[in-house]
C-alpha cells in the first residue's frame, strides 16, 4: 500500500485517529510511541497510586496485538525526531537506527508534559503524576518492603527499575503535594488512604481555581475534613535534597517541611516542539494551532490532544484544554477526514470533573469573570445551594451550584458544580447548553427528568438558572 497514514504519539488522539482510519479506509497506518505504553487512561493514575484500581493494566484500553489487530503498524520505542514537510517524511530514531519513514497524511499526538519548576523531580521521592512508570514506581513505595515485584508490574512495559529502586525502600510517613489542581486534590485522597500526614501547598488562595470560588471552599473543608493540611496562598521555592539525591525537605517561604515524598503537580504544558521544528505555527498557548478539521498550517499535517488547541464553544476562539475526551474525539475526527469523509473535531467547554473524598466537582465554560471581560462579556454570576433529591427521599444532599453570564445578551457562559450526590454529571446540563449557546432563560424553561430518587422537581441546575435569570432581568 501507499500513501500512508503516519501518527506521531501512542495515546489517546493518536489512537483514536489510527484506529478510526484503518476501519475507515484501506490505507496503511502507521503508529510511532517513542515510550512502551500505549492506549492508557491517565486520568486513572491517582486511582490506582490509591489502590482501588488494582492493575497497572487494567489503566489501558488497547494492548500492542489488539491495536496490531486493527490493522495497525505499531512501533514502540520509536521516537520521530523531525518532519521534513516538503519531502512528506518524519526521522525516526529506533533501538535499530535512525530511518525515514514517508507519509501521505500525519497526525501529531506528542500530547503534554509536567511542569517541574523546581527541577526537583529528579530527586528520589519526588514525583510528578504524568505516566504509568511514575504511578507504579508510587505505588511500590508506598507499600511494605519486598511485597513488590517488579517484574509483575505492567507487564513488561514498566521501568523495572525504577519500580525496583522504591520498592525497596521503607514507606514514606509524610506526603507533601505542590499544587492544588486536579492531581493534587486526587492524590491528596489517595495518600490519606495509606494513612500518610499530607500536606499541600496551593500557590494561590483556593484550590481547583477554574471552578470557581464555590467549589474551591467545598473542596478546601472536605479535605481539611479528612485530615488533609492545606497551605494556601503559599508558594513553594524548591525541593531540597540530601547529599545522596534523596528528597529531604520542601522550602517554602524561608522555611522547610520534612519529607520523604512530594509530588509536584502544578500543570502541564504543550509539547510543540516537534510540530514548530516542521514550520508548523503554534498558537498563544505554545499548543499547535488547528483548523476546524484539526489540520495545521502545512497541508496533510493535522494535530490533536493536549499538544493541539481547540476552538472554545463559548468564545469561539482558540482555546488550550488538555482533557481526555478533547483528545480522543478530536483523532477519531482526523482519521475520519484522512480517510475521505471530513469532520470537525469539535469545540470544546472545558467540560472537567474531579472527586475530592466525598465531594463531586464538576466545572464547563467560563466562570471567572475577569477572564469573561477579557472575552468581550459583562459577567453576572449567581451561587445557590439546592437539594439533590425530593428532600422526603433519602439520600438527599446539598448540591452548590454556580452558573455565570453575559448581562446584555443573557446568554450563559459557565458554571459549575459541587455536591456528594451524583452531583458532578449534572455540569453536562451546563455544557450542553454552552454549546447550544442558550441564554439563562431558556435554561430554565429546560424539560429535565424529575422523580424523587433522582431530583427535586426543580433540579439544581434549573434553580440556579432561575436565580440568576431573575438578576439580570433587575440589571
């Protein structure tokens, strides 16, 4: 066969798209993984550092033969070092040597890195969340010596040893977490379950800030609840190690906090590298710049997931939102389109959900309204609190939510979330209004399902539409 069809990264997108091609289509498609895993959930990660996902395997979707049973052409260990756009080539560098590989069409999927500010994360003890190796090598640390085999984890695709060197060495007895995003308030959860003192130091004053303050408070007194102690609006300068490069301490603020195991989880950011070394423009983000069928500057070059931006629903400009079904959905619509029949890829919310101990989060569109003026609006937000349930019913509870919008149009540009009764997939109410562009009114007047087992006659959502309905009709 000719013409092929070339991925650049093993995960989500890339996957996605490959697959989607090859089912479509009877071209050749070709996968380069530059690591050993493919197809895994990293959203998974803080859940098996935890223990209540008990395999490493168990974190991914495809195996090597099954993606090879698609029709695919994987190639693991192989890393595309450039991209000669005039030449329709990308250098791949292999245990074998260094080869050129043609192709036709090329989807880049080089996804995101951790930021590491500190460059502390090469200390033994330091982590950042941001692969399989890091959560197994987790994982065996945090257990009794000995009672780890390395060799019996993942499979034959994890770092042995790196899995090794911790499973070795005693269980740590305090956890300190840097950064109060997704990953630190899940790991926050997953350290108390193995009965570590934790300590987590947020930069700024709240946690989870793009779901705003509502949800930020909530998640703050659950954790605090649970034993967790939080250090906000405290910045922390550096990880400092002992003469041997083991984490000693973290410094923050002129002082220092013991401790055998931090992680570093202040975000990630856009691996474009690859992408700008072709000519490939890039976006403000640093993420590569896409079109509506998530085709790049250089014609036949697509990119997509949380190396890629996409167009928000909201502002209808190009937004950077690393999320997994960005990423999955996005390639599945590349391969689509490279295999003749064209489709978007979609815009995006920013649609998240997140679990805090017992409290459920969920966050889509704009709330913050400094960042709603930027984008042309005049923000009106209202915060209510509303039962989960008919309040006769058990397992009715409290359910926080948000909603914000514009003041001349009335149009909704955000909301969120926050509740322990299956309160976070309310947030897909919100995100699927967003992207209808419905205005607060007709939110209200929305047809919701109603039964006491499952909501009040008024869902929360529908309460807070209301609410906030009513301020801008004062306005």
């Amino acid at each position: 066969m000719s013409d092929p069809f070339v991925v650049v990264g093993g995960d989500a997108a890339g996957l996605s798209g490959a697959s989607k091609c090859a089912r479509e289509s009877d071209r050749e498609v070709v996968v380069f993984e530059r690591g050993r895993w493919v197809s895994y959930a990293h959203c998974g990660t803080p859940y098996y550092v935890k223990g209540e996902v008990e395999s490493l395997l168990d974190l991914t979707s495809l195996s090597p033969a099954e993606i090879e049973g698609r029709g695919i052409d994987l190639r693991r260990e192989h890393e595309v070092t450039g991209v000669d756009v005039d030449a329709g080539t990308v250098t791949v560098r292999s245990p074998d040597g260094t080869v050129e590989q043609p192709y036709g069409d090329l989807l880049i999927g080089t996804g995101a890195r951790a930021v590491d500010p500190f460059g502390g994360a090469d200390l033994d003890g330091a982590f950042t969340l941001h692969h399989l190796d890091s959560a197994a090598a987790m994982r065996a640390f945090l257990r009794d010596p000995g009672t780890v085999d390395p060799a019996s984890v993942g499979d034959g695709f994890v770092d042995e040893a790196l899995v090794g060197r911790y499973a070795e060495r005693d269980p740590p007895e305090r956890a300190v977490i840097v950064g109060g995003g997704y990953v630190g308030v899940e790991l926050a959860e997953a350290f108390s379950a193995w009965d570590l003192d934790v300590h987590l130091f947020q930069r700024g004053d709240r946690l989870l800030h793009p779901f705003g303050e509502a949800v930020g408070e909530a998640v703050a007194d659950e954790l605090r609840k649970e034993g967790v102690t939080l250090h906000l609006d405290t910045p922390v300068a550096e990880l400092r190690g002992d003469g041997d490069g083991r984490l000693e301490a973290v410094v923050c603020e002129g002082e220092e906090r013991e401790t055998e195991l931090a992680v570093v989880g202040v975000g990630v950011e856009p691996n474009g590298e690859l992408a700008a070394g072709a000519g490939v423009a890039l976006g403000d983000s640093g993420a590569v710049a896409v079109d509506e069928y998530g085709e790049t500057s250089v014609p036949n070059v697509y990119a997509a997931g949380d190396c890629a931006e996409d167009r928000h629903a909201v502002t209808d400009e190009p937004a950077w939102v690393p999320l997994g079904l960005t990423a999955n959905r996005a390639g599945r619509a590349i391969g689509a389109t490279v295999a003749g029949d064209p489709t978007p890829v979609g815009r995006i919310a920013g649609t998240a959900v997140v679990k805090a101990f017992d409290r459920e989060c969920g966050r889509a569109g704009i709330l913050d309204h400094g960042d709603a003026r930027e984008a042309g609006f005049d923000p009106v937000s209202e915060t209510i609190t509303a039962g989960s349930r008919s309040g006769y019913y058990p397992g009715n509870a409290e359910t926080t939510v948000t909603l914000c919008a514009d003041r001349g149009s009335g149009r909704l540009l955000g909301g969120s979330v926050v509740g322990t009764d299956r309160a976070a997939v309310r947030i897909d109410t919100v995100a699927t209004a967003l992207e209808a562009g419905m205005t607060v009114g007709e939110v209200e007047r929305l047809d919701l399902a109603y039964a006491p087992p499952f909501s009040p006659v008024w869902d929360p959502v529908l309460v807070a539409a209301k609410v906030l309905n009513g301020t801008l009709a004062e306005a």
